[in-house]
C-alpha cells in the first residue's frame, strides 16, 4: 500500500495527467506546482521541476520559467544515486534549450559533467556524447565534434552495441565530410563499408546503415567533383531507400530493437526520403541533367510539405528546403528562366528570414546565387559586389574557388586585365586546392577563356582539350558542351569551318538535352555563320530562326526579371532585405493556388458576361426607346 506521501503525489501527478490528455494545460502547471506546497523529498522535487520544465516547454512560451525549472531538476538531482532517467533527461533538455537561446557557453559544461555521470549507463552515454558532439559541430568546432564522436565509437564497442557503434562512426565520416578531411573521411568509410556490408544482426538495421553510408558515399563523390562515378552508389541508395519506405517496413523503435544501447537512429525515414531526393537533385545538377533536377526537387518539396503538415516540424526540413532551392536557382539561371530564379531567391530570403540561423550559414551561397542571377543579367558591378562579398563571408575552400572562377570571367569580360592577373594565382588548375575534379576541369576552362579573349588560340585548344577530357570522364555535360562551342568559336576564328562544324554540332545537340539556353544562342550565332561559309542559304535561314528564337525568349525574360521587385536584390550586401518577402510556397500549393486563381477567373469572366449581357439588354431597351421618340436618335422632328 502507498504511504500518504505517495498517495497525495500521486493524487496530484494524476490528475495533472488528466488535465494535460484533455488539454487543459492551465490546470495540469497548477496540479504539478501544488506539489511544492508539501515540501516533497529531493526526488519528488526534482522530478516535479522536470515535469513542468517539460510541459512548459511543450505546450507554452514562457521559456524562461521552463528553464528555471529544468535547472532546478539538474541541480537536485545530480547528487541523488540511482536516479538516471531525471538527471540525464533534465541535464540534456535544458541543454537543448540553452543550445536554442545561443547560449551554448552553458549548455556544454552541463553535458560534459552528464557524460562524465553517465558511463555507467550506455542509453544515456551515448546520448549525450551525440548531443555534445552536436553542439561542437553547429560551432564548427569539427575536430573535437570528432573526438567526442571518436569516443563513442570506442565505447560503443567495448559495450557490445554493435549498431551503434557505426551510427558514430557514419556520424564521425560525416563531419569530416564537412570539414573537408577528404584523406581522413575515406579509410573511416571504407571500415564503415566493410561493417555495414558483413552486418550479421538485424536485416533492418542493416538497411537503414546502408542508407547512411551510402548518402555519405554519394556526398563524397559530388563534393568530389566524380558525377560519373557516384552513379552505382546513387543507384543503389535509391533502390535501399524504395525498400525503407514499403509500407510493410517497420517504425523507427523496431528498427532500433530492444537493446538499450541501440535505441538511436541518424533521422527518420521520412527525412531520409527527402535526402535521397535532395543528393540526386544535386547530381542532376552537376550532370547537367535540369529536367531530372526540377524534377525530383518538385517532389523532395512536396514531401517536406507533407511532414511539416504533421507533427514532422524540425529544423532540418527548412535547412533541406534551401538547400532544394538553392540547386533550383542555378538550374533555372542554366535553362534562361531568370524570372523564375528570381522568385526561387526571394523563397531562400524568406525562409533564411524566417531562421536567423539560416541566413548566418547560407549568406555565402545566398550572395553566390544573386552574383550568378546579376552575371546573367549583365549587371556586372553588381556580379563582381556579390562574388566578393562571398568571398569576404565564405570559409569554404571550394565556394572560393567557384567565386574567383567567376569572377575572373566578369574580369575577363569587362577587359580588367589588372584584377584578373591578380586573381589568377587563385584559379590555376594546376595548384588549385580544391580536391573538387569539376572545379579544376572548370579552371582549365576559364583559362582557355581567357586565352581566346587574347587571341591566343593555340594555347585556348590546350587549356580546352584538357577540360574536355575531364568533363568527358565525369560526364560534366555542362562543362562539355561549353568547351565544344568554345573550341567551335576558336575553329571559326582561324577560318577552319570543318573543325568548327565538328565542335559546334555536338555542343547544340548536348545543349539541347540540359537544356542550356545560352549555350544554344553561342552555338546557334556560330552555325548560322558556318552555313553562310559553306554556301547553304536553308540552313543558314534555320539557324537564323534558331538564334532569332533564343534571343527573343532570353530577351523577354531579361525584360521580366528587371520590372520585378525581385532584382532590386542585385544591391543587397548586409542588413535587412531590400524587398517585401513572402512566405515560402511549395509546388504543390503553387499548383493549388494556381487552380483556385484559374477557378476565380473563371468565376470574373461569368460575372463580366452577365455584366455585358445585362449592357446589352440596357441598350437594347435604349434603342427601342429610341426608336419611340425620333428626336432622341437626332432625326428630324
């Protein structure tokens, strides 16, 4: 039988239970706060202090009453022994929340001292070295984030929770990914490969490693630059992803099975689905493939807008949508859709307004995205503010590199000899940094650029045929196809038609499969001028509606993009958005919207049909007065 202290405790936990299933939550904070009045022992204290840290989180704002009672709930339970589901939980939520209130200065000398309590206790060990480990990273701080994930891994081990040992170690491949520790990540994923491939355990648990390893694999290829070679791997993480999300797969907790020190998972598979999506839409990219890109990003949104309907509201879904975006903003700047591009950056603006923490670690992109858009516009003033504002934000090796690529083309073009043999020791292909192969073939091609605007050709074939044969073994179509018509323009220049026949006819028709517009026009000017040489007046003719085709919709879209309150976004270097932002709408809603807007329309055109039926019966009454009274006609009386 329970003692009276028990019973009165109990009385009030569960009538502040019923409260809260009913959602009377009000009530629920009173029951769990009328606990204190009878000055409980240091247990019922600290885990009442909890319950309300919990609740107040969950169900209110008040945030900072939350965090009092949490920090109440760790202080009084750290000295209690056997008590590890308060202390821990109570230890890793107020963490979370200091995390949260950018207060991380105080979340990791809580989670250090928890990790230290929790040895004993594999769940919340492991755990906590996660949460810790996660904390470093968003710091950028990725080489203890490592260590610690190092740790785990040994721990892991020794405690015989086999399956989460490769969760740290596919966690600790990961940020080294990020890092780009590109000689450290690959022995540490192929020791990953080998335990995923010889797992004995759980065919479930298999599976879903087998995603994670294969999303990292699939990354490595493409910060790599290897579109060609990740194919295999993408191909099989499509084919293992098709097999998590059958309906008869199981949930996530039987997934992790009954072991306690196995009961984690890197992220759900409906999160999972979305990154498959997101990996393949940047090989699309890269491949030079912008169907397939639009494509699989109308349905990796949609799909974010199915979980953010549910309960599935974490960050990472907005991080994923940017993502998305930022690949589609390139994709539509490819295929001569600036307009478009424009409202897609508007959409990044917005969501990166909407999460402050966003716009601080996508504002290099972001600025990226709009040089790319102002490049294309020819406002190079505003391309070259942009790229070196990039530069200026940017930590990122590679994103160096791809902003002094193009802004040694804005040199090139404005003809600023001076700031482009300033920025060429940056750019030579031949000690680049970059370990990214697509970056390097790309620097070859900006060298054969610059030695054509020099007329240098002889060494503008060089520098082309050799990013050409790097383009060709990665199939980089994009790369490809500009280096034909490039290669085509020179041939042209020499007087060589056949040669440049032979370079400008695979460049149009491996454009024309991107699509890439611009590439379309260069080629489309060059073969007119080819046919006019070889004395074919059809041709020519067909490559003058061709050109003729290209520059008039490229041109009404420059018009459009410049009339839109969108390109005002050209000048924006810091402070606030210098547009009215709206809030993000995915395709799907855009597709819904655009039938609401279709069915209002049509409802506008019944209503002017009957206004101008109902005219026509006014007139019609008019005129037969008219015709009563002569004089109102003006005739004669």
């Amino acid at each position: 039988m329970a003692s009276s202290q028990d019973a009165w405790y109990l009385s009030l936990l569960g009538l502040a239970e019923n409260f809260r299933t009913s959602n009377r939550i009000k009530m629920c904070i009173q029951c769990l706060q009328a606990v204190f009045s009878f000055k409980p022992p240091p247990r019922v204290e600290a885990r009442t202090h909890l319950q309300l840290g919990n609740i107040l989180l969950q169900y209110t704002k008040n945030t900072d009453l939350a965090r009092t009672h949490l920090e109440q709930a760790w202080l009084l339970s750290q000295s209690i022994n056997a008590f590890d589901d308060v202390k821990f939980e109570a230890a890793s939520v107020v963490a979370e929340l200091y995390q949260q209130q950018n207060q991380s200065n105080l979340a990791k000398p809580i989670l250090r001292k928890a990790v230290e309590l929790s040895q004993h206790n594999i769940y919340w060990h492991c755990r906590l070295i996660f949460q810790l480990a996660q904390i470093h990273a968003v710091e950028k701080d990725y080489e203890l984030a490592s260590s610690l994930l190092g740790v785990g891994v040994d721990y892991a081990h020794i405690s015989s929770a086999a399956y989460t040992r490769v969760l740290f170690l596919l966690s600790r491949c990961m940020l080294l990914l990020i890092d780009k520790k590109i000689t450290e990540v690959s022995p540490l994923l192929t020791q990953a490969g080998y335990l995923v491939d010889n797992w004995q355990a759980s065919q479930y648990q298999k599976e879903y490693l087998k995603v994670f390893f294969l999303v990292l694999q699939v990354c490595h290829y493409l910060m790599a630059g290897q579109v060609k070679s990740v194919k295999p791997c993408l191909k099989q993480l499509q084919q293992s992803i098709l097999t998590i999300m059958q309906p008869t797969w199981p949930s996530d907790e039987v997934v992790c099975g009954s072991n306690m020190g196995d009961m984690f998972i890197w992220m759900p598979k409906e999160q999972l689905y979305v990154v498959v999506y997101l990996v393949t839409v940047m090989h699309s990219m890269q491949a030079g493939y912008m169907d397939k890109a639009q494509k699989y990003t109308d349905k990796a949104l949609a799909q974010i807008e199915k979980l953010k309907a549910g309960d599935n509201k974490t960050p990472i879904l907005s991080v994923f949508q940017l993502m998305l975006l930022e690949n589609m903003v390139m994709c539509r700047l490819v295929t001569g859709n600036k307009s478009q591009a424009l409202r897609e950056m508007s959409q990044v603006c917005s969501i990166c307004q909407r999460h402050p923490r966003l716009l601080n670690s996508h504002r290099p992109q972001l600025h990226m995205l709009i040089g790319l858009y102002a490049m294309s516009m020819n406002c190079m003033d505003a391309a070259e503010m942009q790229f070196t504002t990039s530069l200026r934000l940017s930590q990122e090796r590679e994103l160096w590199t791809f902003a002094n690529l193009n802004l040694a083309i804005v040199y090139l073009r404005g003809k600023r000899d001076v700031e482009l043999n300033a920025l060429l020791d940056r750019i030579n292909p031949e000690t680049l940094t970059s370990h990214s192969h697509s970056l390097r073939a790309a620097a070859y091609y900006v060298q054969g650029l610059q030695s054509f605007f020099q007329a240098r050709y002889n060494e503008a074939k060089r520098y082309l045929r050799e990013t050409l044969k790097m383009a060709n073994a990665e199939d980089l179509n994009r790369l490809t196809s500009c280096s034909l018509v490039l290669l085509g323009h020179i041939f042209l220049s020499l007087g060589n038609s056949r040669e440049s026949m032979n370079m400008v006819t695979p460049a149009m028709q491996l454009a024309s499969k991107i699509p890439d517009v611009h590439v379309q026009l260069w080629a489309s000017a060059i073969l007119k001028d080819l046919y006019r040489m070889c004395n074919d007046p059809v041709r020519e003719n067909e490559a003058l509606q061709m050109h003729s085709n290209f520059s008039q919709t490229l041109l009404k879209d420059h018009f459009q993009s410049s009339e839109m309150p969108e390109h005002a976004l050209i000048s924006w270097t810091d402070g606030q958005f210098p547009i009215q932002l709206k809030p993000f709408v995915s395709p799907p809603q855009q597709h819904h919207l655009h039938l609401q807007q279709q069915q209002q329309l049509h409802m506008q055109q019944q209503m002017h049909l009957q206004q101008q039926s109902l005219h026509m019966q006014q007139q019609h009454m008019q005129l037969q007065s008219k015709q009563q009274n002569p004089a109102a006609l003006g005739l004669p009386s």
